[in-house]
C-alpha cells in the first residue's frame, strides 16, 4: 500500500514531530506501517528536534515563599 508520507505525518515543530513519532509507532506496532516507514518518519522528526534549541524548565523565583 502506496502512503503520502508527508500528509500523513505532517511535521512542522516540535509538537507535531514528537506526535508524528509516536503516530508512526503506534501505526507500526498495529501491522499498518513497515519498519522503513517507521524509520522514515522518525529520521524526518529527528531532524526537525535537532534543529530546536533545547530549553530548559523555569525555577520557581528564590524571594518566594511558600504559605
């Protein structure tokens, strides 16, 4: 079965690569993608997580105090 790729696992950000990853697992562990589909999903993903700067989570401000 012929797919779309790029329709079927539109990747543009981060969200949607991280979703797309998971799309494509769940879709390869259900028997509806080939492990080189898969693989193609994830390298497409990869590449687009590599691209984003990593941020780090903000620390709670040290002059608050809890109640």
């Amino acid at each position: 079965m012929l797919f779309n790729m790029g329709q079927i696992f539109p990747i543009s950000d981060v969200p949607s690569a991280r979703l797309m990853k998971l799309k494509a697992a769940c879709l390869f562990r259900a028997g509806v993608l080939t492990g080189l589909q898969r693989a193609f999903v994830a390298r497409r993903a990869n590449e687009v997580l590599a691209r984003t700067p990593i941020s780090r989570p903000r620390q709670p401000a040290c002059n608050s105090r809890a109640a």
